[in-house]
C-alpha cells in the first residue's frame, strides 16, 4: 500500500470513528470507566443541599461559617488496544474483513480514550508479539495506532491469546482499561485471563464472520488454512464433516463466553455485518 492509500485510508477511519466517539461513546465511555479514586479540590461556603459530611471543620472554625469541602474525579487513565493480527483475521464474505471491523471499533475506543484526556496503547499479536506501542496521549499518536492497525503485516499467521496477555501484564504495572480484540477461534488462555483480569479492567470484543459458524454443503472443495498455510481436501458433503466442524467452532465461542464471564471480564460478540455501535453502546450503558 503507498503513502497516499495509506493516508487515504487513516483519513477516513479518523472521520468516520471520530464523529461517533465525539458524538455517541465520549460520554459513554467516561461514565463506564471510572478514575482512580476522588482528590481534594478546593474548599467553598456551604450551600443549602450539599452534604454535611464534606464540611471542613478547620476552616469553618476559623471563618465561624460553615466550609465544605470540594472533590475531583482523578480522571486520567490509560486504554491499552490488545488486537489480533493473526491470519484468520483477513476473512470475510460480507461487506468487511474482521480486521477492518476490529480497526474501526479499535479507533473508535481510542478517539474516545483521547476525548477523555487518557493515554492509548497498543500491542498487536499473532503467537507472538507482533509490535507494542507504550500509551501515549494526542491526535497524532492516535493516528499511529489507526496506521499500524491498517498497514501492519504479522510475521507469524498463527493466534496466542494467552501470550498477548502474559506480555500485557509485564508492560502495564497500572491498572488499565484493556480491550483484547479477536475472532478467539483458540484456547487455553483462561487461566491467564483470570490473573489478568484481577489487576486490569478487561473486556473481550469477538468479531466474527457468519459464514464461519457452518460449512456449506459444497461438495469436496480445497480449503487452506489461514494461521497454518495448510490447503486440505474437504468433503462438505459430509453430514458428519460439518457438523465436527459446528461442534469445534461453538466449543471455541462457548470457551470465550465463559473465560471472559468467570474472569469477572467483559464479553462483547460482534458480526461483520452487525452494528458495533449498537453492540459497544450497550455494553457500556449496562456497565454505567
């Protein structure tokens, strides 16, 4: 892709998720995700209403008239992206690739995040870590984030949810609002997840394809692969062969649900073809 697609492309994810985190996640956003706690402001004279057990009793003892005390969300906190890049992210049969749905709801989090005066990270991952981008705040490290998430080509073509997770967890020593984005057709990161969810708020967004929950009756056709390379002779023919096949992937959307829920964790599962502003809006207004 040349610079001038590239920018292109940037230019209108930025319109498009910008005019949605401005106009629909901003408040949203900031009402889910709370501070880290409340600091002390300033003092003011007490008004009728205001609650009695904020009254600053030196100050009032000193002015003979009641003084209360004023406090600040201690507001600032970081968004860490955690985005699947592996092989199976470039599918899809209906209007989008994964990947494009995944960096467009990748965007909108980080206009939202930026609204919000708090810093963006990212970490890209396939069974590796792809590339880590420390949290930083502004328009242009936004920006970034939208470049690396559009140009970027993984090495491996293969998924590792767990290690993404055991790198989150050396990186961040804060607490972070963490987004881990992927189609999760993989296992064996709940335990991780558990310990992960304990110190960081995480919320799983699964986008996935509709053409992916079943094989259609097509005969025998040659499939490859996408995180192994792999081409194979498939009879789709066969009752038993797609119904193996539906019994595997729902064992993997049956572990995401239950990995992420158990883990006290968030859950969001998102269509190619469905609204992911539907989906986030929800998801935030049930956590407000």
């Amino acid at each position: 892709m040349d610079t001038k697609e590239l920018l292109k492309k940037v230019r209108k994810i930025e319109i498009k998720t910008r005019r949605l985190s401005d106009h629909v996640f901003g408040g949203e956003y900031h009402s889910t995700f709370k501070g880290r706690g409340m600091t002390f402001s300033e003092v003011r004279q007490y008004q009728f209403g205001d609650d009695v057990r904020n009254i600053d009793w030196n100050v009032t003892a000193r002015y003979n008239e009641p003084f209360i005390k004023v406090f600040e969300e201690e507001r600032e906190l970081t968004l860490m992206l955690v985005v699947d890049v592996s092989g199976s992210e470039f599918f899809g049969t209906q209007s989008q690739f994964k990947n494009e749905v995944v960096t467009e709801i990748a965007a909108t989090l980080a206009f939202s995040a930026m609204q919000n005066n708090d810093k963006t990270g990212l970490i890209l991952f396939s069974d590796e870590i792809e590339l880590f981008i420390p949290p930083k705040k502004g328009k242009s490290h936004v920006l970034r984030i939208i470049r690396e998430l559009i140009e970027f080509r993984p090495k491996s073509k293969k998924t590792d949810v767990a290690q993404a997770l055991k790198y989150l967890t050396n990186v961040m020593k804060k607490k972070a609002i963490v987004f881990v984005l992927s189609d999760f057709i993989t296992h064996d990161y709940r335990d991780t997840l558990k310990i992960v969810a304990k110190k960081h708020d995480v919320t799983g967004i699964r986008v996935f394809d509709p053409r992916e929950e079943d094989i259609p009756n097509l005969g025998v056709v040659e499939m490859q692969d996408e995180e192994t390379g792999e081409y194979l002779l498939v009879n789709t023919g066969s009752k038993a062969v797609r119904m193996n096949y539906h019994s595997y992937y729902r064992e993997r959307v049956d572990y995401f649900q239950d990995a992420f829920t158990k883990s006290g964790a968030g859950a969001i599962s998102c269509r190619v073809d469905e609204s992911y502003v539907k989906k986030l809006l929800g998801y935030f207004k049930r956590r407000a």
